[in-house]
C-alpha cells in the first residue's frame, strides 16, 4: 500500500525534486487491522505535506516499525520543521502555520484534522516532533492482524 501510494505521488514529487524513499520494502511486510482506503488517505496527506512543506531538493522517508502488537509508520520530511507552539494545533480544522506562505501553496488546513480522525476511528494514534531547520515526523500505529 505504500509503494503504490509513493506511485501515486512520484509526479507531485518530481515537481519539486523531493526523493521519495521507503525504506525496507521489501523487508517489512504486515498484516494489519484497517480500512485500507482510508489509511490510502492518511499517508497521502501526509506525504502531501512533506512534499509542500518539506525542502525543495529534499527527500521524504517512510518507515514502518514492529511494535509487538502494533506497527509504527513515520513520514519523515527535512524541511523547515513546523514551531513548537504550533505543534500542538496543526491537527485543528483549519489551522495553517504561515497563512500568507502556505497560501501560495494552497490547501485548506483540513488534511491534517482528517487524518487525525482517520486515526482515532481506528483507535489508534499519531504524533508529530519537529525540529527547526532539521524537518518534521508524523507518526502513527496501526493494529497488526491477528492472522492463526
Ligand atoms: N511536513 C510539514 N512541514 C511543515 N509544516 C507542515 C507539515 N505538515 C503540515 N504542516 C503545517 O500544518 C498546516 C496544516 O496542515 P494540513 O494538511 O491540515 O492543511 P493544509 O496542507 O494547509 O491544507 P490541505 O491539507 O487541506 O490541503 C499546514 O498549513 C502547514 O502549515
Ligand atoms: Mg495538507
């Protein structure tokens, strides 16, 4: 599902030369609990942004972890990064940090509040960490499929 969400998003990408890396592919397969359209969603929202906000020439990274029972996926960019007060807010309907900035780069400040959603219906949950200068990652978890 990610290979075919990085197929999906190699123009957007190229647009800005941003690589788009997954790392392990092949490595790390899982089974997991979700509705598979809307996980779909949820990293092309998030990839989205990497590539919009993220650095021109840069690259985004995905990876997943094996947590036991969940799995961990992390969209990572190396961009601007996003600043602390905000932090806590990006996930609210309509918020944009750089109103005349990310204004040019249109969008409505809902990818992140569906994603969220997204997310929380599954009973699951997502982060985001972020340092200036250095790029931001979201994170978030999905349940493995019990599979006997
Ligand atoms: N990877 C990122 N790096 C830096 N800033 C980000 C990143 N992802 C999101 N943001 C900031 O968070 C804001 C909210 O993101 P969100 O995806 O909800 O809305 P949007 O991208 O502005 O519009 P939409 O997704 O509805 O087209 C963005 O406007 C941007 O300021
Ligand atoms: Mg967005």
């Amino acid at each position: 599902m990610i290979l075919d969400v990085v197929d999906q998003l190699e123009m957007k990408a190229k647009k800005r030369n941003v690589s788009l890396v997954v790392e392990d592919s092949r490595l790390s397969r899982y089974m997991v609990e979700a509705d598979v359209e809307k996980i779909k969603q949820v990293l092309i929202n998030l990839m989205v942004n990497a590539i919009k906000y993220g650095n021109e020439d840069g690259e985004v990274l995905v990876r997943t972890f094996d947590m036991d029972e969940n799995i961990l996926i992390e969209v990572a960019d190396n961009g601007n990064g996003i600043p602390q007060k905000h932090l806590s807010k990006i996930f609210e309907r309509f918020y944009r940090v750089d109103k005349s900035r990310d204004r040019e780069q249109g969008g409505s400040g809902l990818g992140l509040s569906i994603v969220k959603h997204i997310i929380e219906a599954h009973n699951q949950s997502i982060n985001v960490r972020s340092t200036i200068g250095t790029g931001t990652t979201f994170s978030f978890t999905l349940k493995k499929a019990n599979i006997n």
